[in-house]
C-alpha cells in the first residue's frame, strides 16, 4: 500500500515537472511590432491601444 502510493505521488510530480517545466514564450520574442495584429496591421476598434 506504501509503495503504491510513494509510486502514485512520483508518478504525480514527474508530470508536472514536465507539464510545467520550462515557459513556452518564443527565444527570439522582441517588441518591434508590440501593437500589432498578427498580419502585421495596427488594430482597429476595440483592439486599438490606448492613447491613440
């Protein structure tokens, strides 16, 4: 019963070590086209930034 639960909770943390493990964010993000609709566009309505 021990081993089977110390094998359970194991099982547990492994995955989310690697569910969580590391973040998902691009290695080359930069923020030259922060503002930007994903074709490139200035947004429109109420996507538009604030300010503008």
């Amino acid at each position: 019963m021990k081993l089977s639960v110390f094998l359970i909770a194991a099982m547990f943390a492994l995955t989310l070590l690697t569910a969580c493990g590391k973040p998902t964010a691009p290695e080359s993000a930069s923020s030259d086209n922060y503002g930007t609709t994903h074709e490139g566009k200035a947004p429109e309505g109420r996507n538009e930034l604030p300010g503008k």
